[in-house]
C-alpha cells in the first residue's frame, strides 16, 4: 500500500520593504501630478464664480437705471468739511447707505431691503440689516458669508491727499469684495472742494452724489445723477464694477474692507483707477493702494463694464488706458485691452 503523500502549500509571500516605498513613491507623484490640476479647477470655478457675481450685479444696476432714470449713487454727501467724530455712523449727509443697499430689490433681495431706509443713516438702520452678508457681494477667493462681517473698531483715517483725517469709531457691518468705478484721479486730491471723492465731482459710473438738503436734514432724492447717455467714451469700454484691492493685513478692517453698507468711507465700496492709482498685482502689493482696484486671483481683476459684459483684465495693464477705462467721458480712444 502506498502511502499518501501529502504536499504543504506555503503561504503567498508579502510585500517586501522595497515593494512597499516603491508604491508609496508612486502614489506620491500622482498626487504631486494632481493636486495642481485639482486647484487650478477649483481657482477656475472660484473665477467663474466670481464672475457670475459680477454679471449680476451689472444686471441689478442696469435695472435700477431703468426704474430711476439713473445709476445708483455710490453714496450721498454733503460738500462739506467735516471733523473726525465717533458718532456710530449717524452723521447727516455722509453716513447714509452705499449703492449696494439701493441695488437689493433688483437681486431678489426685497425682504432685506425692506429692513433699510435709504435715506436714514446707517446707525439708525437695524443692526440685523449692517451684519447681513450677501454672498453675491463676494468674492469666493477671498471670502465666505461667515467670514464677511466685521466688529466696531476705532481707526485712525488718513485722507486722500496723505493728511491725517483723525481718529474715528466705526460702527461694525458686513464688507464686500466688490466696489462701484468713481472714476479716475483727474479732478484732483488735494483737499479742494474739486476732489475726486465730494459730490458730483467723480468722473466714473457710480460716483458719490450731493443730497437734496442739508445737515438738519435731506430730502429722498439725490443731486448728481449719472444716466447711460453720459458715458460718452462708449459702455463696452468704460468701467461699472470691479473686484478690490485688499491686502492680506487689511482684510476686514476700514477703511480697506470695512462695513460696506456704510457710506462715510469711500474705500469700503467704491474705488478709481488710473495713473498714480494702478490695479494690485496680488494680496501683497504695496505699491497699489487703498483706492485701487484688485483681486485674490493670480494676474487679473475681473470686472462689470457698463454694457453688462463681464472682462478679466490683465494686472499689468498700462495705467493711462486704465484711466481711459475708468472715465465715462475723456474723450480717448481705447483700443485692445
């Protein structure tokens, strides 16, 4: 009889060290590889995003303009020298709300408006309005609706021609990534009552206006209106709304991206271009300042011009066409940009 013989399979070896770096190398460059396609989509969607935000808020103001004969005023003010006080944003002719609040019927925002007198000073306006962000007024490279209201703070203001402004207490709110065109810098800045920022003087779009009355009290009407048929230099190529400039340090504070419902400063909601006043090149740029327009996007702002298109445009733009872009009616041909 035969005896049985019987065969012991060893077991299937494992991986060895080598085996194992060598597929933990492989897995690190595909994510190497990836990963940059992964963000460049995921900037690409922010892009489209934003621009999206900016069509409709070209949208919005072109339907204010048919209902009232005109666009929005960036905010009203009274065309007088006013001392540094802390008031918490009720001073008469110069704190009433920006263009954004007059724009929230138009972007279904009705019930928020209705939360809002136009013509009452934001301090005197509800606080649950002030602090309602809207993520149509932000850009998602650099904010979100949890990430876009910003507490009271004291600040020290310095004016535009460089001469300190004094201290102020501003009252806190919601901030917004994008600003109106007022214009570029050829009225002046130096302290005359021909500057850029008074009234009526701004050469762009939606530009600060003059109230009807005075500091006992104004009418609910503005003075200086600015209507389609005077944007002479053509709307396709003049300015309407354009992405900010905003530091990585002046991120949620005023007078850079503070409360952009309030209008005492300029800054917060509204921005010229130009010589002297360059597009930013990125979050770091010192060279452009407060006024400028920027972005959060690498080589390009993007923005609203007055017949609604929507153009990103090259940071690297040559300051005197961009001053061309930003004046409704210098008279200057513009070519390719």
């Amino acid at each position: 009889m035969r005896r049985s013989q019987v065969k012991l399979k060893r077991g299937s070896p494992g991986f060895t060290i080598i085996e194992l770096l060598v597929v933990i190398t492989i897995i690190g460059l595909l994510i190497a590889l990836l990963l940059p396609a992964i963000q460049q989509a995921r900037a690409a969607a922010r892009k489209t995003q934003c621009a999206n935000n900016l069509k409709q808020l070209g949208l919005a103001t072109h339907s204010f303009h048919d209902t009232h004969g005109a666009f929005p005023p960036a905010r009203l003010i009274l065309n007088i020298p006013r001392t540094a006080i802390n008031d918490g944003g009720t001073l008469v002719g110069l704190d009433e709300p920006t263009w954004l609040v007059r724009l929230l019927p138009f972007m279904e925002q009705s019930s928020l408006h209705a939360q809002w007198d136009e013509y009452l000073t934001y301090g005197l306006n509800p606080k649950s309005a002030r602090q309602q962000a809207l993520p149509v007024f932000l850009c998602p490279e650099r904010h979100s609706v949890d990430t876009a209201v910003v507490d009271e703070e004291s600040v020290t203001i310095t004016a535009p021609c460089g001469c300190p402004a004094g201290t102020q207490t501003v009252p806190g709110g919601a901030v917004a990534d994008y600003a109106a065109n007022h214009g570029d810098l050829s009225p002046g800045a130096i302290s005359q009552p021909t500057d850029f920022y008074w009234g009526g003087n701004g050469t762009g779009v939606i530009i600060s206006s003059r109230p009807m009355g005075d500091e006992s009290g104004i009418e609910r009407n503005w003075l200086d209106k600015v209507r389609i048929a005077d944007v002479t230099d053509g709307a396709s190529n003049t300015l309407l709304i354009g992405e900010n400039h905003v530091m990585g340090t002046w991120k949620n504070k005023t007078p850079f991206n503070g409360p952009a419902y309030l209008g005492r400063h300029l800054t917060n909601f509204s921005r010229i271009a130009g010589p002297g006043v360059p597009l930013g090149h990125h979050q770091n740029d010192y060279r452009a300042g407060s006024y400028s327009f920027g972005s959060s996007h690498t080589g390009f702002v993007q923005f609203t011009m007055v017949d609604g298109s929507v153009r990103a445009i090259s940071t690297s733009i040559n300051t005197r066409l961009l001053g061309h872009l930003a004046n409704r009616h210098d008279g200057e041909t513009v070519g390719e940009f």
